[in-house]
C-alpha cells in the first residue's frame, strides 16, 4: 500500500498564514535566525551578481578605465609590499633592510628608541598600511579620471603618491609614538 503524505505548504502560503494571524513578516532575502544560513549566501550571491551585471552594462570606455586602475594600483601595491620594510629602515634609521628584513631593528635591543612600525601591533601597522594603499588608490583614480585614462599616467603619479602617503604615514607613526628620528633628522 502506498502510503499518502500531506502536501507540503509552500512558502508563500506560510507567509498568507503569517501575515493573517498577526505574525511578523520575514523576508526571502534576509535570515534572521543565523547569518551564515542558507538565504545569507543566495543574498551574497544575488549582489555579487547585480554587480558583475552593472559592470557587464558599463561602457567600453569606462571599462578600460577601470582595467587600467587595477593594474596601475597592483604593480604600485606590488611595490609598496616589496619596499615597506626599507622605507621603514630608510625613514626611522632602526635597522630595518631590504635583504634582512628586520633582523637587525632597533625594536630588538632592550634599551633605546624602538621603531614604531615594528613595535605596532601587527592589526594597527596593516591598518596604517591599508589606509596608505587606499590613499594611493584614490589618487591614482582622481588622476585617470581628471586627465587622460593611460598606463603613463596612472604609474608615476601612482607612484609619486605612495611616496607622498607612506612618508605623511610615517611621520604620524614618528610623532605618535614620540620617535626622536625621521630621515635622520631630530624630531623634538
């Protein structure tokens, strides 16, 4: 004999019933119960692809625009990553080199001025550093924007602003944490 099973109610009619007796009204997008359910991810998915979408209707122009910013701010964070630690050494005179990393920083002698990038935290120095290649970003997208959308372009004043940002940095992390050197000059 085959057993009969009751049909099983669909959603829409369990929101009928909830919104008749008075219950409060959940929606097909967003879970309250746990963020990391099920409908949490289809809403994820759902914006990353109206995203993907609104990139797909851009124009042709805008789209080399944004290509162009992307890789001209890769190589830039590329060498922003490859260089923090001799910009460190370079600005605060604590030892830190390109080869040795930060073997030879001041912030492992125990008595003297520490350097205050190696001595951050590991949260707060990535922090200062996001916000540098954040800074470098806009730069570099207000300039392609402002002038004529190239490689050439994007790259030296991509380049100029890292500079300009890490050293203004820098000098913040010098004066915060009462550093007595900048670029080998005293700091009162």
């Amino acid at each position: 004999m085959a057993r009969e099973t009751a049909p099983r109610p669909s959603l829409q009619n369990v929101q009928t019933r909830e919104r008749a007796f008075g219950a409060p009204e959940i929606s097909n997008a967003v879970s309250t119960k746990c963020p990391n359910s099920r409908t949490g991810w289809k809403l994820a998915l759902r914006v990353a692809s109206d995203s993907f979408q609104a990139f797909c209707e851009l124009s042709h122009s805008a789209k080399h625009m944004i290509a162009k910013l992307l890789l001209c701010f890769g190589i830039i964070a590329a060498v922003a990553i490859a260089t923090v630690t001799w910009l460190c050494g370079q600005m605060f005179h604590c030892g830190c080199a390109f080869t040795e990393g930060m073997r030879y920083c001041n912030v492992h002698r125990p008595m003297g001025p520490r350097c205050p990038w190696c001595s951050s935290s590991f949260w707060v120095f990535n922090l200062a550093f996001g916000a540098v290649l954040a800074a470098t970003a806009a730069t570099i997208f207000a300039a392609l924007k402002s002038m004529r959308p190239s490689l050439w372009v994007g790259l030296p004043v991509g380049l100029a602003s890292y500079i300009l940002w890490v050293n203004l940095m820098g000098l913040f992390f010098a004066l915060l944490f009462q550093y007595p050197i900048f670029y080998g000059a005293r700091i009162p």
